[in-house]
C-alpha cells in the first residue's frame, strides 16, 4: 500500500509547482511539464478567470505536412519524384 500511496503522492506533486520569476518577468517552465505537454519552440499564454494559462503551440503545418507525405507514399510516389510532388501540394495548402 505504501509504493501506491508514494506514487499518488508524487504524481500530485508533479501537477503543482511554485517557480521564480525574474526580474525581466521570466520563468522556467519545470522539465517535467515541458516534456509531459510536449512544449516545441513556442507557447500560447492567456488569462483565464484569474489564473495564467500556458499552453504548448503544436504547429499545424507540421501535422499537415506529415499527413501529405503520407498520402503521396500510399499513392507510389518515391525519391526526387515524391520530393516535388510534395513541394507542389504543400505549396497549395
């Protein structure tokens, strides 16, 4: 019952953490909550009743972009020929 509880215990503790802000109003955002939200190279922030919402930014070019290449592969497009066939749909998108 204690490695259950232990668990428990450090799953909630992961959820909530206090961190500093500098002086130039910047903070560290915990490794844990970068690598569990999946954070690339932006984030989205707004204020939602009273509290500082941070949300990561998934690029959805990217999304489109591996879906594209996908869909060219299913139809037998390879090498250079799958190259400029992608740069031409993508450049429609």
């Amino acid at each position: 019952m204690a490695i259950g509880n232990s668990a428990l215990r450090e799953r909630v503790a992961m959820q909530k953490k206090r961190i500093n802000v500098s002086p130039k109003r910047q903070i560290t955002i915990p490794l844990q909550f970068f690598k569990e939200l999946g954070i690339g190279s932006q984030v989205e922030c707004f204020i939602n009743d009273g509290a500082l919402v941070i949300k990561p930014v998934h690029d959805i070019s990217e999304t489109f972009s591996v879906e594209i290449l996908d869909d060219l592969v299913k139809q037998g497009f390879q090498g250079q020929e799958l190259v400029a066939k992608f740069k031409e749909v993508n450049g429609k998108v």
